[in-house]
C-alpha cells in the first residue's frame, strides 16, 4: 500500500476558461447562454460527450457522430465552431477524474502539480486586471434599468441572482423586455471591452482576424455538417433499397424524400462554405495591405 493518495480532476479548460474571462459561474453561463446547467456542467466536467454516441432511431435527424444541440449553442454563444471547444484531445477523455497512489519518494514527482509554470503568467494577470477594469467602467457606463437587470440576473448587489420572470416583476415589465435589456447590456459590456483593452492602433487588425477565423469556422463547421449529411443521404438510400425488396412502395417514397432533402441541404451548405472561405481570402488580404 503506497503512503499517499492524489486525485486529479480533468475539466474542459476551453468551455471553463472562457466562462471564467466573463467571471461567470457555470450556473450563471448557463442562464446567459440559454442552455440546461446540468447538462452543461456535464460537459464541463467531461461527464457527458458533446457529441451523440449511439446510433439514432429511424426518423431522427442526427446520427452518430453530430454535435449535440448544447454544444452548438455553447459555440453559437462564443462565436467559435464546436470544434474549438471540444477537440479530439476533449472527445478521447474516457474518465473526468484519476486517482494516482506513490510512496514518499515519489513526493517531487507529484509536487510537480503545483509548478509555477502552471499559474497565470504576468502577462496574463495584468489582461485580466485590465479586463476587470473595462468590465467595471462598461457597467458604470450603462442605464440605471440596463444596470438593474444584469445585478439582478448575476446577483451582483446581494449575491442571490434572479430569473427573468422575477426581475420582470420587479421592474414592472415583461420578460422579453427584460431579455432585450439583457442582451443590449451585454453587448455594450462587450464593444466597451474591446475599445479598452486593445490598443486603439491594433483594432483594425483584431477585428479582421477575428472576422478570418470566423469565416474559416463557418466555413469548417458547414463542410463537417455537409458531410454528415451525404453520410445520412446514403442511409436514407440504402433504407429505401431495403424496403423496395420488401415490398413497402409509401416507406420507399418516404426514405427517398430524406435522402432528397439531405442532398439539399448539404449542396446549400457547400456553397456556404465555399462563400466563406472566398470572404476569409478577401479579408486577409486587407488585414496584409494595413
């Protein structure tokens, strides 16, 4: 028996380190993303795949292999494409916690945990100081209502955070006013940010890389989609070859309507991307003429 335990926790970095840069808790990120908080800490904690693992039954739209609706609304939600948020390193995790035991002389081997290589940099506590201070000079920025609406839903006054039905009767309005208050809020907080933090001289060339790597996402993720969805098309055919053997014309009719509309709906998403990636060259281009 060894003479000491240590447990690791395996956590998402890339879903919890961006939830931490807008200093939201899971379940607070899960309110403003609109998605299920069980369901996302599951993926946070790598205990539920982002993906679906098992073959679906006849009739459903997804196969094995697709992105899960909280993860495309996660992405949707950073602007990225699913891939960034979950890659292949993410997907290959089979277990969200290891327990390793060693003996005293094993000690070093496991203080390695808490190197200092491991800590925020300077460089990266100085961005997060600055991000702070943008955040809060943003909020002091806003209407008293807009403030009102983001202290209730964060809890930012008395700890304790509001849904919108409550802040709507609150404040005597509606709840999709107070969504639409919501979201001008936070993407004033957001532009606010921006302006603050990256020097004025570089904002031009920010935002057009931002603008390249949204395009080859877009670009990325309607290629992944697109292919998926031949592969569908080629079930849905196969299904129909089937049921024509046996006899079954009206179910016959029915598979070959899928794989139609699939066929359809992956050509459209091939344009799609081949449009995106044409602005993605465009923008280069005038992100290399600054």
């Amino acid at each position: 028996m060894r003479d000491f335990e240590v447990t690791v926790k395996i956590r998402n970095n890339q879903l919890k380190k961006r939830r931490v840069q807008l200093g939201l808790n899971a379940r607070q990120f899960a309110e403003t993303a609109g998605v299920s908080y069980p369901e996302y800490i599951k993926l946070e904690t790598l205990n539920a795949s982002p993906v679906y693992t098992k073959d679906p039954f006849r009739g459903h739209r997804w196969i094995k292999g697709d992105w899960r609706e909280i993860a495309v609304k996660i992405a949707e939600f950073y602007l990225c494409s699913p891939d960034e948020l979950f890659p292949d390193s993410v997907l290959r995790v089979k277990k969200s916690e290891i327990t390793v035991e060693f003996d005293l002389e094993q000690l070093p081997l496991a203080a390695a945990l808490n190197e200092p290589a491991l800590l925020p940099s300077p460089e990266d506590e100085t961005f997060i100081s600055e991000t702070k201070a943008a955040i809060r000079k943003a909020v002091e920025a806003l209407t008293p209502q807009e403030q009102t609406v983001l202290n209730a839903k964060f809890g930012l006054d008395h700890g304790k955070c509001l849904g919108r039905a409550e802040t709507a009767t609150l404040l005597g309005l509606s709840q999709g006013r107070i969504s639409q208050i919501e979201a001008n809020a936070l993407k004033h907080i957001r532009s606010s940010i921006d302006l603050e933090v990256v020097p004025e001289k570089a904002q031009a060339e920010v935002r057009l890389t931002d603008e390249i790597d949204g395009h080859k996402n877009a670009a990325y993720w309607a290629e992944n989609k697109a292919e998926k969805l031949e592969r569908s098309m080629h079930y849905w055919l196969a299904d129909a070859e089937n049921l024509a053997t046996r006899g079954r014309p009206f179910e016959v009719s029915v598979s070959k309507n899928k794989a139609s509309e699939k066929r359809k709906e992956a050509a459209r998403l091939r344009e799609l991307a081949v449009s995106e990636r044409a602005m993605a060259a465009s923008k280069r281009v005038k992100l290399e003429s600054l």
